[in-house]
C-alpha cells in the first residue's frame, strides 16, 4: 500500500484577503458664471470668458490610505 493522500482544502481567510470597500462620490462641475466668477487678472481692461464653454476632458480618482507613502489605487478617464 502506498502512503494515504491528504488533500488540503482551501480555507477562506478574510485576515488575509480582506475587501475594501470605498463608497461612491459624485462631483458636479461648476456653472459657466461660478467658474467664471473664480477667475481674476490684475488688468482691470480683461474680461474672463470661456469661448465654447466648460467640457470635462479628463478625471483622476485616487484612494489613499493612512500610512503609506503614496495612492493605493488611481483610475483615469479621457474624453474620447
């Protein structure tokens, strides 16, 4: 007779494998006359505009977490 075969079975560790679980943000863009109204030059003959109007382009979302140095974990998206 060969030696027996013991099989290990894997056993679930949430020590080791824990979730993070991050909740979800919205953020809404600021109106043309708010974005405008931020803007400043010292040449009292310059008048801000925004020709075309205001277009999200891109994002950058990071989750950072107390303790280390930098993010976790950064997602990016291009306006195609």
């Amino acid at each position: 007779m060969g030696k027996p075969n013991h099989h290990l079975q894997p056993r679930e560790r949430p020590d080791r494998h824990p979730r993070l679980t991050v909740p979800s943000l919205t953020a809404t863009a600021p109106t043309q006359q708010q974005f405008l109204a931020q803007q400043s030059c010292p040449n009292p003959n310059w008048t801000p505009t925004i020709p075309g109007g205001i277009t999200l382009s891109s994002f950058t979302y990071t989750v950072s977490l107390t303790g280390f140095s930098g993010p976790y974990l950064t997602i990016t998206g291009n306006d195609p």
